[in-house]
C-alpha cells in the first residue's frame, strides 16, 4: 500500500452496508436456514443479528450516555419477516447508523462496551466497530449462501487499523487486509477455505 490509509468513515461504513445489501440481495431466493459460514448461527438468524448490531451502536451514540447503554431492549426482527424484509431492516440500520455517524460532533462520547468496564469513545469508533460487525458477519451469510464476496482492500485497510484497539484475536499481519480483518474476527483467511 502506497502512504498512509485515512480513517475509517461514515461514508466507509455506509461503503461496507452497500456491500451487504448487494450480497443479500443477491441470495435472496436462496436457503437462509443454512449455517453462516463457520458459524453455528444460521444466515436468516445472523441476518436478524446484523440488522441489531448496526443499530443499537447507533442508538448508544446517540444517548451519549458514558457510565451504561440505554435502556432500549433489543430491536427484534418480526417471526414471519420474509429475507426482503430482512433486507428491508437492513437498509434502515445502515441508513440510521449512518446518520448518527455523520451528525454527532467530534467530541461527543458515548459508551461503546460494557465489559469488563465501561469504556466510552468518540464517533469514529462507534462507525469502525459497526462497520466491523456488518462486514464481518456479511462474509458469514456470504459464505453460508455461497456468495462471492472480497470487499475493497483499501476500506479493509482502514477497518483493520480503525479497530487496532478493539478487544480480538492476535494475528500475524499479511498483505491482505481482508484476509486479517477475517482473522481478527475467528474466521477463516480465504486461503484456508
């Protein structure tokens, strides 16, 4: 890679929701009872995880509260919900998530974890740690649906080092920035497919 990578965006995280929309778009008519990937979770059921792990960050940024997470509970998806209404609920989280991204001052701060302590962090975090949610878990359903699915390096480059601090796996750094953020994450890198 050529000089240093920028941070990681709102508009990055809105990048990586366009690319889960294209993949499940794409798999719709398929099985989402399948496993995601590596995971014992099914794609319908990762699916329904992905749409509440990009919105209730939002909902924690939004709150600015620092000492615990609001008191929402979580955002279900309806039982009888077809996979374009899963898309449907996809599209919303991204586009709320975005928005609070883009519309929260720079030196706001919010509760980002809970565990083991609170820990509080600026916008930024919050767009990397969304963004490393959907992108990670959108290679689950890609996998389990048996979709293509090779983000752009350069939006991986700055993921991986948005999310240096995030609690994760040690790994080995390559060249291939998808390949370690799917490292960082427990998955498999491609070449181990």
């Amino acid at each position: 890679m050529q000089g240093e990578p920028g941070p990681f965006t709102p508009d990055d995280f809105r990048v990586v929701g366009e690319l889960a929309l294209a993949t499940w778009q794409a798999g719709a008519d398929r099985d989402w009872s399948v496993p995601a990937g590596t995971l014992e979770w099914s794609c319908r059921y990762t699916a329904e995880h992905v749409v509440d792990s990009a919105l209730a960050p939002a909902f924690f940024l939004a709150s600015r509260r620092v000492h615990a997470y609001p008191s929402f509970e979580d955002f279900r998806i309806s039982t009888d919900a077809t996979i374009a209404d899963l898309i449907d609920c996809l599209r919303t989280s991204v586009n709320v998530a975005h928005a609070v991204l883009v519309v929260t001052p720079p030196d706001a701060r919010a509760i980002i974890r809970r565990r083991p302590v609170p820990q509080t962090a600026p916008a930024p975090a919050f767009a990397a740690r969304c963004g490393l949610e959907l992108i990670l878990h959108n290679a689950d359903i890609a996998a389990g649906l048996d979709i293509a699915f090779d983000p752009p390096r350069d939006l991986c480059e700055r993921l991986y080092l948005a999310t240096i601090d995030f609690p994760r796996e040690e790994i080995e750094r390559t060249d291939d920035s998808w390949s370690d953020l799917l490292a960082i994450g427990g998955r498999p890198r491609p070449s181990e497919r």
